[in-house]
C-alpha cells in the first residue's frame, strides 16, 4: 500500500472495525443510510407460476455486487401475487443481502433485473442517494472486516443470521458522495485487475492437473515404455496394454472391505483412529487427528488398517478424489465413515500402484457410468470394484511406476501449491485495498 498516499489529517472514528478515517469523513450507522429496507413477509404460503416476476435468490448473488439470474433455473411470482408486496420488488441501485445461511452475500440490483422480487432470507436495502453511492456502499459490504462485524452483530447459531435492527445498529465511514463515487471507481478497476490475475493462475491449475491426471492414466494403462509391443486387453475402456502385463480383475489383486472380525478381540477401551469424509484433507493426504475407542466405533463405521487404500464410494467425493493411502493409525487401526470402500492389496498387487490406478480417467470415468442411486447420492457398488478389470505388470514394474509417477507428480503438486500461495496472496491484496480505500486508509479522491 506504500505506492498509495494518504490523507493529510486522521482522526479516530471510534469504532474498532474502522480505525482511523480521514478528518473530514463522517460515521453513521448503516439505519441513517437507507431510505428503505424490506423482506419479504409471507414467502413459505408463496405460489410460483410459469411466467410473471422473476424471483432473485441468495444462489444468484456471485460477489462484486453481481445478481446473476441466469446462472440458476428461474423461478417466477406472479404478477398478481407480487404486485402484493411492492416494498419487496427490486429497483435500480437497490441492494439485496442475505441475511441467514449466506449471510452477508450480497448484490446490486441493475437494469436488467429491475422490478424482480426477493426470496425469503433476502433483504432489500435501498440507499438515500443523497448520502450513499450504492456501488461504494457494495465494495465496503464486500470488505472482510465488515463481514467480521456483521459477524459480531449475529446470532451465533447453527444456522447464522443477522436480523435487521442489528444490522442497521453497524457503524459504518462515510466520505463525501464525489469521493464515494471515486472510490467505488477505482475499486472497479484494481479489483478487476487482480480478478483476472487470479483467473489466470486458476486456469494454470486447471491445467496442470489435468497434466497429472493424463500422466497417471498414461503410467498405469501403458507403462512407461513408449516402444514396448502393445496387446489388445479385451477391455473396452482400456484398450491396448503392453504384451507382457496381465489382465486380472481386482479381487484378484486386493481384499475389499476387509472383514471387521480381525479386529473384534481388541479390547472395547482400545484408542484408535477415526477418519470422517472431510478428514481426507486431499488426494494421498489424511487428517490422523480424530481418535476414538474401539467400543464406539466397530459396529457403525468401516474399517482398515495401516497400508490400506481408502476411497470414497459417493458422488461428489469419488470424482474429487477422496483417496488415500493409510499410514500412521493410531495402533495401526481405523475406522472412517461408511461411505468408503477399503481396498487391502495382496502380494500381487504393489498399493502404491492401486493407488494411482484408482485416480486414473479410466477407472474414475467407468465408476461414474457403473454408480447407483438417487441424484447427490449416487454410490460405486462394491461389486464394480471388485469385478473392474485391469491390465497390470508384475510387482517390480509396478514399483518403477509408482517411482516415476511419485517424483512427477510430486513436482506437479508443488506448482500447483505455488501458484495457489500466489493465488491467496493476491486475494489478501485484493480484501486490503478494498478495506484500505473505503475507509480512507490510502487516498483516491483528489478534491
């Protein structure tokens, strides 16, 4: 922030949240900045109908003040029914905000979405334009800082909510409208600026795992021979495979599900470690820190021991490669959620090489097309994983593998991490300079 310069004279706002403001800056509270503000009263009795007022919900509210209505399926209100509730339809330059689950998303209301109404949990907040720019009013209710307070003022629940005379008790600065409209232009711009960097480097991401990925399909369908003569498998989805590799059908090469009577003679007091879904932190990476005793955990959740591969079963967790390989439990013993399927490689099978097998397009694409169930829940039955056929080398071949995919992907995933430390540093800049412009931290406005 050292490029920017500051104002000449500061005083202290009296709020914790603001700091310091410029000496000629005001502080009000958010009540004296709008003229209106309305919910809608009777949402859960509503009736929705094939055409009429389109409805604005919290899903539509992307950040930078955006309302995108076409990237949810529309649901619409009567004309009837919202000509009920005028308070609640939309105009120009309006403000929504979500006031429980998302709170604090909010949105500015534009042209084309002019005279829409709001869904329950919506707020509608309409700026006295003779105090209040809307679109600086937006960047400083983007600002992480007033999100921490709009935190404060909550009710801390399951469910967080702010209610609306909590809300309009914040404190907020207040520049002269010329300088809010300054303001609010130069935050269009720089946060531009940084948005696209960061797309970028999310878009070299993107592509760099998609280099892994096709690396290890590559690795573990083909071996790492570009001359080796080639066979056909016999299996659709693999198709040619290197002469001397094996098709074999992974019951043959690993137990899944390991039977949990070779753990029932440990005593019922017995620490071990417990692994819910989340606590597979990344691909290969596990968070041990949970434990448990043998008592609570043996009859309602899945078990496996150290070496053991475990792999989500269920949509959307398989596809983002919630796998990893098992190491460190506590007593060389697990237990996780009994949406995984366990999968313990016997001499034949090297686990290291199932592991990266199971994350390759083809295993993953099949599974996808074998899961069953309702859609949000859709599962890989065990069978599949059992009867899926492979083409493998012997156990040597599959430790050279496992070798080359380690160190390739190794380096890949230090890129990766790279650039996303790049990525968060620049999304702290971003939260900065939006904090540091609207309370007057660093001077935009030249008078």
């Amino acid at each position: 922030m050292s490029r920017y310069k500051r104002y000449e004279r500061y005083k202290d706002s009296g709020v914790e949240w603001i700091g310091e403001i410029p000496e000629e800056w005001d502080v009000l509270k958010l009540k004296w900045i709008f003229k209106l503000v309305y919910r809608y009263p009777t949402y859960y009795g509503i009736q929705y109908s094939d055409n009429g007022v389109i409805e604005v919900r919290g899903e539509m509210l992307k950040g930078n003040g955006l309302i995108d209505v076409e990237s949810c399926e529309p649901r619409f209100i009567s004309e009837e029914i919202s000509n009920n509730y005028p308070m609640t339809k939309l105009k120009k330059d309006d403000i929504v905000m979500s006031v429980r689950g998302t709170m604090g998303k909010i949105g500015l209301v534009t042209d084309n979405i002019e005279n829409a109404n709001i869904t329950a949990n919506l707020l509608r907040l309409s700026p006295n334009k003779n105090k209040v720019y809307s679109k600086w009013l937006v960047w400083l209710m983007e600002s992480s800082r007033f999100n921490e307070e709009l935190d404060n003022y909550s009710d801390q629940t399951t469910i967080k909510t702010i209610r609306v005379p909590n809300l309009l008790s914040i404190n907020i600065p207040l520049p002269k409208y010329d300088e809010q409209n300054a303001i609010a232009n130069f935050l269009d711009q720089k946060t531009a600026e940084i948005d696209g960097l960061i797309a970028d480097k999310e878009k070299l991401i993107e592509l760099l795992q998609e280099k892994r990925q096709a690396i290890i399909t590559e690795a573990v369908t083909k071996g790492l021979n570009p001359n080796v003569r080639m066979k056909d498998s016999g299996i659709e989805w693999i198709g040619e495979i290197p002469e001397h590799w094996e098709v074999k059908r992974i019951k043959y090469l690993a137990t899944v599900n390991p039977s949990k009577s070779e753990v029932r003679h440990l005593p019922p007091e017995q620490e071990v470690t417990f692994i819910p879904m989340e606590k597979i932190v990344a691909t290969g990476k596990v968070d041990y820190s949970i434990t448990n005793t043998v008592e609570n955990l043996i009859d309602g959740y899945t078990y496996f021991r150290d070496g053991d591969i475990i792999m989500a079963k269920v949509t959307p967790c398989f596809e983002n490669g919630n796998i990893a390989i098992v190491n460190g439990l506590l007593n060389g013993i697990g237990f996780g959620t009994t949406e995984l399927h366990v999968l313990r490689c016997n001499n034949k099978c090297y686990n290291k090489f199932l592991f990266y097998y199971l994350q390759s397009d083809v295993f993953k694409s099949k599974g996808i097309s074998e899961m069953y169930g309702v859609a949000g829940l859709k599962r890989i039955p065990t069978d599949f994983v059992l009867n899926y056929k492979l083409g493998i080398p012997d156990y040597q071949e599959q430790k050279q593998i496992t070798l080359y995919l380690d160190t390739i992907v190794d380096k890949i995933n230090t890129l990766i991490s790279d650039i996303q430390t790049q990525i968060d540093k620049l999304k702290e800049y971003r939260q900065s300079i939006i904090y540091e412009a609207v309370t007057g931290k660093i001077k935009i406005y030249n008078s």
